[in-house]
C-alpha cells in the first residue's frame, strides 16, 4: 500500500489540472465537453487540495526535490503550515470559482473554451507551485507562469482595444515587480551562490542589506499586490478579464503576494527592524483608504470591487507592519494576534471578493451592462444573484455576524493594544492609526450600499433589464458554496483561529487560540474576555428574536392589516427610475470631501446644447503625474535611439568603425 505524503498529493493535483488543460487544448471547441465535465473535475480537485493542506497544517515540514529545469537547478519544494494555509485558501475558493465557471463560460466569446481551460488551469497550478516553491529558481519560474497565464486569460476578449491595454498594463508592471523579487533573492543568498531557501535561513545579514532585501520585497510584492502607487494595473485587468477571472486574481493572486512578504519577512528574514513595520503601516493605510475614496466614486461595478480590492490589500499591509512592529521588540503574543487578523482577513476576503466577482458577472451576463447607470431592480428579476450578493456585501462591509466582521475587529483589536510599546511616538501614532482604519471600515461599508442598491433595488433604469434573468445551476452552486463559508466563517471564527495558531506558532513561536477561547468557545476574545469580546451565535440570536418580537408586535397592533402606497414624492405624481438616486449622486459627497483624492474634470453644458448634460471624469492623479511622464520619456528616448536606424549598410559599418576605433582608443590607455 502507498504511502502517500501530502505534498505527494499536492503534486498530483497539479498534474491532474496539467492534463486538465491539454484535454482542452485536444476538445479546443467542444464548449460542452470543457465546461461541463473539464471545469467541474478541476473544481473537485481544488477541494482535494484543500483537503490535502488541511492535513498538513500544524504538522512536520514535507519537502520535495523534482528533477526539472536546468542542470543543477532541480526545483526545490516544501510544505509547511505557512504555505499549506495558502493552499487551503486556493484549493477552498479555487473550488466555487470552478463551478461557476462551468456555467459562465459561453460559445463564441473571445478565446476558445479549450484554450481558456488551458489557460485557467495553468493559473491555478502555478498559483499552488508560488506557494510550494522552496528555492529562488523555482519560485521565479512559478511567478514568471502566473504572470503569464493570467495575462492571457485577462486578454481573453482580445480583440478589443481596451482589453489589449489593460492586459500590457497588467503585465509590465508583474514584470517590474518580479525584478525587485529576483533582486531580493540575490540579496538574501548572500554570495553564497545557494538560492534555496533553506540556505537563506541560515544566513546572517546585516541590518542594511537585510533592509535592502526587506524593501525590494515590499516592491516587487507590492507591485503585485496592488498597493500604491503600484497599483495602477488592478481597476484595469479587473474589468478587462472575465468574472470568474477576475475573481481567481483578486481573491486568490494577490494573496500570493501577501504569502510571498510574510515568507520573506518572518522566515527568511532574521533581523527585526521596527521600521519596516513601521513603513508598510503607513503605505498600508494610505493603499486602504485611497481604494476606498476611489470605490466610492465608481460607475463600473467591476471597477468599484478593483479598488474594493484594493482597499483590503491595504488593511492587509497594515496588520503585517504591525505585527513587524511587534515583533521588532519582542512582543510575541500581540505579534500572534495581528498575525492572526491578518491570515484571517485573507480567507475571509478571498470568499466575499470571489463571490462579489461572480455575482458581478452573472449580472452582466443577465443584462449586458457592467455601468451601474444602466441598472436597477434586478432583485426582481436575478432574486437568487441578489441575496447571496448580499451575504458578500455584508461581509465586505465588515458587518457581524459573517466573516468580514472577525477580521477586522481583531485587526482593531490589535492596534488598541499598542499602548504597550516602548516607543511613545508609535504609542500616539497608532491609535491614530486605528481611528483611520474604523473610517476605512465606515467608507467600505458605504461603497457597498452604493454597490448593491443601485444594482438590486429600485425600478429598473433600463427596459432591457426586465427580460433579466437569474444565474444558471452551476452559477448558483459556486455562488452558494462561497456565500456559505461568509457566514461560517463569521459565526464560528474559533475553529479557523485554531488553524491560524499552528502558522503563527511556526512563525514566532506563540499562537492566540487559547486566548480566543479562554472562557467559552461561543465567545472571540483577543486578550481577555474582560477586556474586549464578541459572541457571533448570541449576536445572531439576539437580531433574529428582535426581529421575530418586532414582527409579532406589528401583526398584533395592526391586526395584520396592511396597506401599501407610493411612498411621498414631494408631490410629484409620477414615480419613475429618473428620480432614484444615481452611482455618480451616491458618490457625490465623498468627492466633495476628499476631493484632493481625484484628478476631476467637469463639463458643463452651454446654453446652445440642444441636449444639456453634466458629467464629471475622475480619474488618477498618479496615472499623470507619475506613469503618463515615465511613458513620454521612454517614448522619447525610444525615438532618439530609433534615430541610428537608418537602414543603410554604410551607417551601419560607419558605426562598427567608430566603435572599434573607441575601444583601441581604450586599450592604448
């Protein structure tokens, strides 16, 4: 009998997803063959990724020596409790994002359906290597074939022209950020000429050049992540890609870099700087709120969750800078405790942005519209869409009782316990800090009420959008299973703070369970239940009798009688769409008081416009005062260089002589 390791099955389920996308590739348009039974199968073997990494969670290190790539070179691989939480994240939403997928997908849109599978597979497995990957080599080639796979899968569409940028944007900037990652890899084998990570964790760097590895991780990582002013690429590859796409990157992606900074920063690492916690606080908290700002001003729905993304990957920054701060003075058990709101937050973002995703594109399958101006009363016509986009709208707005709530209360929890800091500056800094992250929290929670009301609720604003219609089997069944882990996750947050501890114990050797559940296992407490606590089963009990006894008091006041009318409409008889508020009205108040935030452009009708109009751009002022001068440089130096090609053979040769006559000129000095 076999005795199979889990990193044994891990490796299997990658070559399954491999073969997964040649059989693909052989049935390149038999749509029904991949959508039904190729993108299925691939769904069940994300859950046996899951199922593969929840084993290993708290175990002993399995590694893996594969003879591939170049002599000398064989990829180097290792599961721990670190990079097997990562996989339990890919494998568990990898798994409902693939039942959807069998039914989003449609004949005739853009690359064939086997390529798309190929493409699709190839992502998840290079996500899954990113994560195993214990050597410089290997991790680069596993980066190297995210970038590109999700490349073409966010050029799926690609004969449009919008969808061709945002696809070249998306990629150069993975490419620049992939350099500060090799040159952080240099950095860290410390000319020992050994790039594998076992060799890193034995060497002893300075303080600088552990700083300079530390910052060209935060940029190369950075860079993929979205966080400023790296993150021009995000609002555009997320609308260009399809849904389900869209809802792999944001979800799952850009947690590879999130798990490429933690490695870096708590393994590889072994010199505690405060300020480099200190430094990705602040650039966390300025990435959180200008994605906030910036969702609450959109118009496209899918570009409002990019920036929601954004937002969440700048919390994310925050809570790791935090926990460097604390453990750059040897505060263990609060280090475990941001930690912990840290890898919490990932799990639960990737469930309700997937969902969010999803939903989003069930919509625009629906009704072809992505412009939240063409929407409205869809609640009528997709219920089933509606409702469970409701559970992802309550959890990103980090409202209890569903996950979004767990995480960031313990990630506030854990800036209210930095009193305890020797430092007096970071002890007035960082509450400062926490009252801007309950802003954050407060301004996401508005984008989403902009998000799903206009969308959901109201009259239509458009008549095509009565023939709407509601997400297929499959598009439930994958909506379903990722709105279910929303509410599970928020009402038994114990049981994922339990695995957590095994992570953090691996990383700073304490973990915050017993904390957690120190009195009872229906309470969360972070320090003590004196202190701070929160009961998630007893708050949902509390809001389901208060609504039960509201709901009998109505029916024995009222005798059940019931009356409905318009509601009052400043006396105006007719009620149509034109009078509900619009996306640019809900945005509205915040560009009037964030208004440095945006690079705004108005134009104004005139008193000849036959049909007057108002309208308002907004757009980034890092996108022109930073990329579009980089851009007209390059292009300028490109233009002088392109100069000496003249296409003549006499220049050429006149060229090879002068060059030849410098370097004689050399050698005789």
């Amino acid at each position: 009998m076999l005795n199979w390791l889990s990193i044994d099955l891990v490796l299997l389920v990658i070559t399954i997803w491999l073969g997964i996308g040649v059989a693909g590739v052989v049935a390149l348009r038999q749509f029904g063959f991949v959508a039904r039974v190729l993108f299925p199968l691939g769904g069940m073997c994300c859950l046996a990724l899951a199922w593969a990494a929840l084993q290993m969670i708290g175990s002993t290190p399995e590694i893996a020596v594969l003879p591939l790539g170049l002599p000398q070179l064989p990829f180097h691989l290792r599961l721990d409790s670190l990079a097997a939480f990562f996989l339990l994240v890919i494998g568990a939403v990898g798994a409902g994002i693939s039942i959807f997928a069998a039914g989003y997908f449609r004949k005739g849109a853009g690359t064939p359906p086997g390529l798309l599978c190929l493409e699709y597979h190839v992502f998840l497995a290079s996500m899954v290597l990113v994560i195993l990957a214990d050597d410089a080599y290997a991790f680069m080639v596993a980066w190297e074939t995210m970038a590109l796979s999700s490349f073409f899968l966010v050029t799926a569409n690609h004969k449009l022209p919008e969808v061709q940028e945002a696809g070249f944007l998306y990629l150069l900037i993975a490419h620049v950020g992939a350099i500060g990652i090799l040159l952080c890899f240099g950095v860290l084998q410390a000319n020992s000429g050994d790039y594998t990570f076992a060799n890193m964790r034995t060497q002893s760097l300075s303080p600088f050049w552990a700083s300079t590895a530390f910052i060209l991780a935060l940029f190369g990582f950075g860079a993929k992540a979205g966080m400023l002013p790296l993150h021009v690429w995000l609002p555009e590859a997320h609308p260009a890609a399809p849904s389900p796409v869209s809802a792999l990157m944001s979800g799952i992606m850009l947690k590879t870099a999130i798990y490429g900074l933690l490695r870096i920063s708590f393994d590889l690492l072994h010199v505690n700087v405060w300020w480099w916690g200190g430094l990705l606080l602040a650039l966390g908290l300025a990435t959180a709120l200008f994605g906030v700002v910036f969702a609450t001003v959109q118009t496209d729905m899918k570009r409002l969750l990019a920036y929601s993304s954004i937002e969440n990957i700048g919390l994310l920054l925050a809570g790791i800078g935090l926990a460097l701060i604390f453990h750059a003075y040897n505060m263990s058990a609060l280090t475990a405790l941001a930690l912990t709101a840290v890898l919490y937050h990932v799990v639960s973002h990737a469930f309700f942005k997937s969902l969010l995703f999803l939903g989003t594109g069930a919509v625009l399958h629906a009704t072809g519209e992505r412009n939240l101006g063409r929407l409205g009363g869809l609640i009528r016509y997709m219920p089933w869409v509606a409702w469970l986009m409701l559970i992802g709208v309550f959890a990103s707005s980090g409202l209890p009782p569903f996950s979004g709530f767990v995480s960031e209360w313990l990630l506030l929890q854990s800036f209210l316990f930095t009193p305890g800091l020797p430092d007096s500056f970071l002890n007035m800094f960082i509450p400062i800090v926490a009252a801007v992250i309950a802003l954050i929290a407060a301004l996401a929670g508005y984008a989403m009420v902009k998000f799903f009301g206009v969308i959901f609720l109201g009259q239509p604003r458009e008549e095509k959008l009565k023939e709407a219609h509601d997400a297929g089997l499959w598009e439930k069944i994958g909506m379903l299973w990722l709105a279910a882990w929303c509410i599970a996750l928020g009402l038994f947050p114990n049981f994922l703070i339990h695995l957590i501890d095994s992570v953090t114990v691996s990383l700073v050797g304490v973990g915050f369970g017993r904390h957690a559940t120190e009195s009872s296992w229906l309470f969360l407490a972070p320090w003590s239940i004196k202190r701070a606590s929160f009961a998630p089963l007893l708050f949902l009990l509390g809001v389901t009798i208060g609504c039960l006894v509201a709901f009998a008091l109505v029916r024995i006041l009222y005798h059940g009688r019931l009356r409905r009318s318009p509601p009052w409409d400043c006396g105006h008889p007719w009620q149509t769409a034109r009078m509900q508020d619009t996306a640019e009205g809900f945005g509205q108040p915040i560009r009037q008081v964030f208004e440095p935030f945006f690079r705004m452009r108005r134009h104004l009708p005139t008193p000849m416009d036959r049909d007057p109009s108002y309208k308002v751009e907004v757009s980034d002022h890092f996108w022109h005062g930073l990329y579009l001068p980089i851009s007209r440089l390059i292009e300028f130096l490109a233009g002088l260089v392109g100069r000496l090609q003249q296409g003549r053979i006499s220049i050429y040769l006149l060229y090879s002589f002068l060059t030849l006559l410098f370097m004689l000129f050399l050698v005789q000095r």
